[in-house]
C-alpha cells in the first residue's frame, strides 16, 4: 500500500487534487478542440498532432500526464503568426505505442522530435518550446542538433544529463521524485490498466474546477488517455530512462555527462514546482551557455495553462528579442 499511496501522490503533488473525480462517460471527439488534425510518419510510427497557422515552425512537446491538445492556449495565440504544431509524444494519445521499453528510451523519443522538424521544415530552424518530459526532450535536441534549433522555450524541465546528476546528489531530489520508482512498479500497471484514465484526470481535475480548463478540454484529456495502452506507454518513458536512484552510473548520462546546450534558451520556472526542488532549478545553468530565466510566484507545475498569460508575454518578449 506504500506504493499505492506514492503513486496516487504523484497526481495530487503535480495539480493538488485530492478528491475522487467522477470522468463521466467517455466518447471519441468529433475534433480535436478545433484544431487541425493530422498524421505524419516518424521513424516507422504514426504520429498525431495538431496545428494552427503558418509560417515558420514553433513545435510544442508535451510532458506527462498530458498530450497535444494540452497546449490549447498557446497554439491558439502562436498560431495567429507562426505554424503552431503539438503532437502526441511517441506512446501518448492518439500517437502509436510500441510494446518494448526499449522503445521509449530518450535517444528514440530524441529522434522523433527531430524527424518531426525534418519534415514539417526541412529548410529552415525551429522554435521548440517544451514542458516536462518535453523539456527534456527540447533540451536534447538543443544539445544534438543546435543547427536545426532556432531558439529553445523551456517550462518546468530540467536537461535530462543535469537531472540525474542532482538526483545522484541532491537527497531531497530524491525524495521528491519517488514516484518515479513507483510508476515503475507492478503495482502502478495493474492500477494503470484498470483505472488509467480516472487517475491520471484525478491529477488534473483542479484546473478544470478552477475554470484554466473547460469541459470540451476535460472530454478531449479523457479519450486520449482512453486509447488503448496508452497509460502504460507513458509509464515506459519512465522505465526506459531513469534506473534506480542508487544506480545511476555514466552510461545513464545522455547524449553525455558534460553535453552543453548552445542555443538561445528561456526558462520559465514555477517558484514552488512541485516536482523540482531548488537543485534541480539551480543545476540548469551550468548546463546552458545563453540563458534567460523568468521566474513565476506559483506552485503550479503547469504555468502554460493556468498562468498562461505570463507564460505568452515572456514567450513573445524572448522571441523577439526583447
């Protein structure tokens, strides 16, 4: 039951809910909240995204526990000037799910990410902005491929190489991120498998009670988590990329244990993350060799939806150079 009461934790530690939800009945959307919605195949697999606009390309990776769609509000403000696109991340959503755990391992996810931008702008960079696990996709990318970067927007994400130094290090990191250790458990499978969909919307019920999410964004979260497998496939990219905390050797480290990033970067960070402790916050500089960091007076974990003004104006300042 430890284990259980970690992983409910996760949720109610990420958005701060703490009362059962009722999901309601789940149906298949007619639109996906009135976005364009398309298919593109990506290294064997087919991906789902969506987008708004035109011009250049903004790409927007999502973390855990959400999906394209999550991104409504900055899509709708970026894609007035911009070819705003979201995906599903590989095993997310409406996105193909491979079976193996090999198959979520960060290189891959990587991969995809910068097949996506070969694709959709093959001759000119991009402005990838990402949150969570698509921060630490976006910071990979920077990493490997700054050529193909034209300026990096992170939200609440941490390099993944800078990540598990502090979780070697920092025993409160450690402490805070005992759920990834639980979500690698049997036990978060078979409550995964039963119940994936209420309790993944258990971690987000508050924005929806608090008005940042309205009830056609609810329906749209509720059926992507309703396809099949895909509450255990976001579970893999935990279990492909962090091994026991007391286990982390230099072979962990990807791309490397030194890897840089070059590229223009903002950072926007929520003063109190829940998932993040000051380590992980104080890390990120001494990985990135041009940073500017804005700092929002909050415990949300998700700035890009229930401060989401804040979020577009730094957005918009940083890109334009101001």
């Amino acid at each position: 039951m430890k284990h259980y009461a970690v992983l409910i934790g996760l949720f109610t530690l990420l958005i701060g809910c703490t009362e059962p939800q009722d999901i309601g009945e789940l149906t298949t959307p007619k639109s996906h909240m009135g976005f364009d919605s398309k298919t593109i195949e990506l290294n064997g697999l087919t991906f789902h995204y969506v987008e708004k606009g035109s011009g250049d390309l903004i790409l927007f990776l999502h973390g855990f526990p959400y999906f394209s769609e999550s991104w409504f509000k900055l899509l709708d403000v970026f894609g007035e000037h911009y070819h705003a696109v979201a995906p599903d991340n590989r095993g997310y959503g409406y996105t193909d799910k491979p079976d193996d755990v090999s198959d979520y391992k960060i290189e891959k996810l990587v991969s995809d990410v910068e097949q996506l931008m070969t694709q959709l702008s093959p001759d000119k960079k991009v402005i990838l902005v990402g949150h969570d696990w698509g921060a630490s996709l976006a910071w990979a990318v920077g990493q490997l491929y700054p050529e193909r970067v034209e300026k990096l927007i992170i939200i609440n994400g941490v390099p993944s190489n800078a990540f598990l130094k502090v979780l070697q290090e920092s025993k409160q990191q450690r402490e805070r991120s005992k759920y990834v250790e639980s979500l690698n458990g049997w036990m978060a499978k078979m409550m995964f498998a039963v119940r994936g969909p209420e309790l993944i919307w258990k971690g987000v019920a508050r924005l929806h009670e608090n008005g940042h999410v309205n009830d056609q964004f609810k329906q749209a979260f509720l059926t992507a988590w309703q396809q099949p497998d895909a509450a255990q496939s976001a579970v893999n990219w935990y279990a492909a990329n962090f091994p026991p905390f007391d286990q982390i050797q230099q072979a962990d480290y990807w791309p490397s244990e030194s890897a840089r990033i070059t590229v223009p970067s903002l950072l926007i960070w929520s003063k109190e993350d829940p998932a993040f402790t000051s380590d992980a916050f104080n890390a990120i500089p001494g990985y990135v060799d041009d940073l500017t960091v804005k700092v929002i007076d909050t415990q949300s974990h998700v700035p890009f939806i229930d401060h989401s003004q804040s979020v577009i104006n730094f957005m918009q300042d940083f890109i334009r150079g101001n």
